[in-house]
C-alpha cells in the first residue's frame, strides 16, 4: 500500500507541475502584449488610450528624474514616445542613446495615455514592465574619407588663391 500511495503523490506533483508550466506558457501571451509601433499609437491614440500596450525601442537622451519616478525617451525608429517609470526599472537602463553611442534597446509594457492627465495632456506610457533586449554602446567615429578630400581640395583652393593674392600686391 505504501507503494501505490508514493506513485499517487508523485503523479499529483507531476501533474501540478505540468499545469503550472502549460499556464505560464498560456499567460504569457496575455502577460506580454505584441508591440505596438509609435505610429500606429499616435495614428490611433484613442483606441489604443487608457490600455496596457507593449512597445520597443532604444532609449535616447537623458534619464530625468522626479522624485521616486523618471522620464525617459524611447524612439522606435519612427518616433520617440515619453515614458514614466519607477526609479527601480529605469536602474536597469545602463546607456541612453546620443552622440557617438547607442542606447538601450528595451521593451516596454504599460497603459497609454492620448493625453495623460497627471503630466499636462501629453502623450505617454505608464510603464508596469521593463525588458532590457541589448544593451547600448559607444560608438567609433570612422572617417570620411569623401569629407576629407572635401577638405583637402578646399585647402589647396586656398592656398592657391594665398599665393594669387600676394604675386597680385606685387
């Protein structure tokens, strides 16, 4: 009997495992929301406001912070859009994109607002989630080689019209 009641307990924790991973795997779909272009968010910023939305980018310029919450810039590629998060999500960001650097790529889940009534009518997103998918880099600046004969033609032109402008005094 003590056999027959080890197997039942084994196939009850078989059988709770197996339900708990199929519902994580069935919840994630509703959990992580397909991503929403900046362009469809503006284009139909009525349907899309008040609602949980995901959205991905990388996160330009500066992190600014107020209080226990900060603003950041994430741009798609098309458009950059204001998001709103915890002090806490935002220490995971660890480079914002600018001159001779890229940022942060990260996906964002949170409500949209068309014209969000706690930070003056803007458009934004009240993130509840954040992803970082690749991290940001600095940048090597490689020279032009076309500029750089652009300006040595424009140095000879120079010194040539120098040396005109003196024979021309004398």
């Amino acid at each position: 009997m003590r056999a027959h009641k080890h197997t039942d307990e084994r196939s009850l924790i078989v059988v709770a495992v197996a339900a708990a991973l199929l519902s994580m795997f069935f919840l994630q779909g509703f959990v992580f929301a397909q991503t929403v272009p900046s362009s469809e968010l503006i284009s139909k910023a009525k349907e899309y406001d008040g609602k949980t939305v995901s959205f991905e980018g990388e996160v330009i310029g500066d992190v600014m912070q107020r209080g226990d919450f900060v603003w950041v810039n994430v741009h798609d590629g098309t458009t950059a859009i204001g998001i709103w998060m915890s002090k806490d999500f935002a220490r995971s960001i660890a480079e914002t994109g600018g001159y001779r650097k890229t940022g942060d790529r990260v996906s964002i889940s949170g409500v949209f607002h068309q014209h969000c009534p706690e930070h003056g009518a803007d458009l934004d997103i009240h993130a509840d989630g954040l992803q970082v998918i690749a991290r940001g880099m600095r940048l090597a600046e490689e020279p032009h080689v076309s500029k750089s004969k652009l300006a040595l033609g424009f140095g000879i032109a120079l010194g040539v019209l120098w040396i005109l402008s003196l024979l021309n005094k004398r």
